[in-house]
C-alpha cells in the first residue's frame, strides 16, 4: 500500500493506496500526530480498498499519519497486515 501526506490550504491530507484485489477491509484506522497533538489521535473510518482523509492544521508543524486495515467480527476488530510505514507533511 503506497501512503501519501501533504498540506493545502490550511489543511493536511493523508492518502493511502489500494489493497486491492488482495485485501478489502471493513473498516481503516488511521492515527496521526502533530505538535498541537503530540499524544495523537485515532479516528475509524469506511472500509474499501483505498481511501483519503484531511485534518484542520491546528499549528505549523508537520502531521504524521498511519493506517490499518480492519475487518469488524462478532468481538471487535481483527486487523491482520499491523499498521502502514508512516508518513508526514514537509512542515
């Protein structure tokens, strides 16, 4: 899976590539970090193969992110492939 981040316009956006045909997955996980938020947040989203997100930049520091692929089951999450190198804005 190729992973992406970059910033515009008082954003940061994060992008990960396709899964596919090999994995679709349930659900992503996707952490991030920031200087405004150095413990991090993790935040659920849509499953598929691929998918893209944008965080508000809260200061002028650079945003790293990951991801993980999760299918959902009867007792929570089962995500099988551990989560992606990570990657970050140039700030």
């Amino acid at each position: 899976m190729v992973v992406a981040a970059w910033e515009d316009r008082g954003y940061a956006y994060f992008n990960w590539g396709t899964t596919a045909p090999e994995h679709r997955y349930d659900r992503f996980l996707v952490r991030w970090t920031s200087a405004s938020d150095p413990g991090g947040t993790q935040r659920e989203f849509g499953g598929g193969t691929a998918g893209r997100i944008r965080v508000l930049e809260r200061n002028t520091g650079a945003y790293v992110f990951t991801v993980e692929g999760c299918d959902i089951g009867t007792f929570g999450h089962t995500c099988r492939q551990g989560w992606t190198l990570k990657a970050s804005t140039p700030n």
